[in-house]
C-alpha cells in the first residue's frame, strides 16, 4: 500500500471526471491517503472561487464528495518546513510529504513537477512527484 499525496487542484479538477477522478478515487480505495488542515482550507479557498463557475446545483454534489474523501485522508500535523519550490505555496506539499513519508506526490504543478529527485532525496523527501495520468500507469 502506497503513501499518496494529492495537490487540492487534482481533487477539485478530479469533481469533474477524467483522469483526476479516477486517480483521486483509486488513491482513496487503494493506498493511504495523507491531508494536512493546510490542504484542507486550500480546498475550501478553491472551491469557493470556483462557486461563481459552477451550477448552483452542483455545488452540493461537488461540495459533499470532497468532504467525504477528505474525511477518509489521514490528517498528518506538518511540523517540517521544506523550502524548495519556485511557488512557495507548494512547499507545503513537500512538508507533508516528507512528514508522511509518502511515495508519490500527485499534481499538474508544473513548479512541483519539475524538481529533480535528486533535490528530493537530500531532503530527505522519499516521494515521486507525478500527474494523475502517471500515477495510474504506475500503479497499475
């Protein structure tokens, strides 16, 4: 069972279907899934921008799925501060991952994406850092 951690825009594009649902969902079924309160309000803030897009009745589908797979996460207290993104709001990601000592980082974060391994590993990070569409190739 792999340790997953999920940008909060691939579980808010995964609301949508495609590859991010069905990356989101087996990582849920399947592995262990690692939130922080941090990705918790990140979600909230996201979704509320969104409202404005969204048929209001959606909102409460979209609304109560998020909510039920973020109560099915670990949450995991981030004690470590990583500072290695460009973006320096992604450097949370990289905290919890280390913190969880997770496998894979899923995201379409061009800024997280393009970190060398190497980078991570002296860090002390364990994790791949890929896209949906990777992670389900992998583990599949």
């Amino acid at each position: 069972m792999a340790r997953i951690v999920i940008d909060a825009n691939v579980i808010i594009s995964a609301a949508f279907g495609g590859k991010p649902l069905e990356a989101v969902l087996r990582a849920f079924r399947n592995h262990e899934v690692y939130i922080s309160d941090s990705i918790s309000r990140e979600l909230e803030a996201t979704f509320l921008k969104l409202r404005k897009k969204i048929p209001r009745e959606i909102i409460p589908i979209i609304q109560d799925k998020i909510h039920r797979l973020m109560a099915s996460g670990r949450c995991v207290p981030v004690l470590t501060k990583v500072t290695l993104s460009r973006d320096p709001k992604d450097d949370h990601y990289l905290s919890l991952c280390k913190e969880a000592k997770a496998d894979f980082l899923v995201t379409g974060d061009k800024d997280l994406l393009s970190l060398p391994p190497t980078t991570l590993q002296k860090q002390g990070i364990p994790c791949q850092i890929v896209t949906p569409n990777s992670f389900l190739e992998i583990i599949s």
